[in-house]
C-alpha cells in the first residue's frame, strides 16, 4: 500500500537515533549512491561517498549493501571497502568480516534459491535473438538473472515489456521485475524485502533491544525492502522489542516508504550528518570514559 512520505531532512536523521544503541544500514547503488547512467557500466560510487561508508564502520553502524547488481559488479563499485552485499535482488548475498564474528562458511557467497542455469542461459539467447533489430536496447547477462535495458530510449518501455514477456512465456518459474528504464528476468520469489530480512537476521546483535533498521534505495525493486523494513513484527522474531524500521525513498515517486529525500545529494548529506553525529556521540563517550578513570 502507498503511503504519504514525509521529507526527511539530511539534518534531522539523527534525531531518530539518538537512543539506540544499534543502528543497521541498507543501502541501495544505482539512484542512492551512484548517478543513473545510460550504460550501467558506467557508473561509479564516489570515492567521497566511500569514505563516509568507511567511517561509518569504523564508527560502529553496520552498513549492508542491497542491490540488483550482481556480486562481481557491486564488489567493484564498492572498492576497495567490504560490505555484506545482497545482489541480484538476494540472489547473491556475501558477508564480510568486517564485524569480526562470522564463521568460515559464513563467509562464502550464498545462493538463496537453486537457480536452473540451462534455463537461464536459454532466457538469455531468446532475449539477445529477439533484441537483435533494437539499436537502443541493452541486454545485461547477470549470474543468476537477466536484464533488458531501454534507458537510451525510454519510449520503447512497452516494446521492452512485450519482448520480456513474450520470451518467459516458456518458463513459468521466472518472472519479470520493473527497474528504471529495465524489465529483468529473475527466479520466482526472489526481492530485496527477503533479501534484508536475511542479512539482518545475520548480523543483527539480538541482545540489543535499542536498535534502528534503515534501507535507504530509489527504484520500483526497493518498494518490498521498505515494506520488510518497516513491518518490525517480521524484522526478527524472539525479541522483546521489534528494532524500529525506516524506509527512505530517494525521490518523490509514489511509494510505500515513510520516508523521502529529494535525490543523490541529499543521500550523501544524510550519510554525512549521521557521520558527524557518530563523531560527536563517541568524543562524550571517550570523554565519560577519561574521567570515570580518575576514580
């Protein structure tokens, strides 16, 4: 169900952390942390932007990467920092070691569903058959997933649907999901709402009740991690109190998040202030700590 966002002023973020002890961040990539370009290879996150990520940890916020990148891709975006990443909508999820407490086999790339890769590998050669009298389609070939792009020319949307559809009418456990400018192909039940319910369950510290869940993200795919996010009961089950969820939408299209910034920039500015609030919460600490010391 669509909601009526309210503005999220980057300055006024911190005003919903200031009593928790925990806070976990879910960010998207394209249309959060990098610019929408016409050929997705060329995006880059801003190495400033990666920095601020960088602090963040450093900080204590645990900071997740959710995406329809795939893993080889999103890895590449990000580096030289690791994050846990949920890529192609979930169908790859990697964690890190950032945190120091995952296990060996925790460590290594999970595939949430068994994906049939002979159907897949015929998938895409029907789309690329198909797509071969279009100049202006771009056809990406993901791991577990396939993508058909009409960004240099959105009026061939429906053209683009038509094909997609038309393609996977053979293939009834594979379904079409609506992007920006892009219809893919992916596996039935896969989407960024299980996606974060996983990897929260992963690295969520369960003797915290003081805790704050946000996924800040841009695009139709987003929508079921606002609702995930924002439904508490389901977040993770066995605790006394539901950690507090927040959905914030980049732009100001019709969504089911509580919350919206206007774009890019005010993503970055958001991530800067919860910085500085980090900052300036763990100089009191460090300072309590110094005078409890003399006694």
């Amino acid at each position: 169900m669509e909601s009526h966002p309210i503005y999220m002023q980057p300055n006024l973020l911190v005003d919903y952390l200031k009593h928790q002890k925990n806070c976990y961040l879910f960010l998207d990539i394209d249309g959060t942390l990098s610019d929408f370009t016409l050929n997705p290879k060329d995006s880059i996150v801003p190495y400033s932007t990666l920095s601020i990520l960088r602090e963040l940890q450093k900080h204590g916020i645990v900071v997740a990467i959710v995406t329809g990148r795939s893993l080889v891709e999103a890895r590449k975006l990000l580096a030289p920092i690791e994050l846990p990443i949920a890529a192609t909508h979930g169908l790859e999820i990697a964690l890190d070691n950032s945190l120091g407490k995952f296990e060996d086999e925790d460590l290594n790339d999970v595939n949430t569903l068994f994906i049939d890769t002979l159907e897949l590998d015929k998938i895409k050669q029907d789309i690329l058959r198909s797509c071969a009298l279009y100049d202006d389609f771009f056809v990406e070939s993901k791991p577990y997933s396939v993508a058909l792009h009409f960004r240099k020319n959105p009026v061939l949307a429906d053209e683009a649907y038509r094909l997609m559809k038309e393609v996977l009418k053979p293939y009834p456990d594979w379904v079409l999901k609506p992007g920006k400018y892009v219809w893919e192909a992916v596996p039935k039940g896969v989407n960024k709402g299980t996606a974060i319910l996983y990897l929260l369950g992963k690295i969520m510290n369960k003797a915290s009740n003081d805790t704050c869940a946000i996924f800040i993200g841009d695009d139709i795919t987003d929508e079921a991690g606002f609702r995930a996010i924002q439904d508490s009961k389901k977040i993770v089950e066995g605790l006394e109190q539901p950690p507090k969820g927040l959905g914030i939408k980049v732009g100001r299209e019709s969504t089911c998040a509580h919350y919206y910034v206007n774009d890019i920039k005010e993503v970055t500015n958001l991530l800067r202030n919860l910085l500085s609030f980090c900052q300036t919460r763990d100089r009191s600490l460090s300072g309590v700590i110094k005078v409890n010391s003399h006694y």
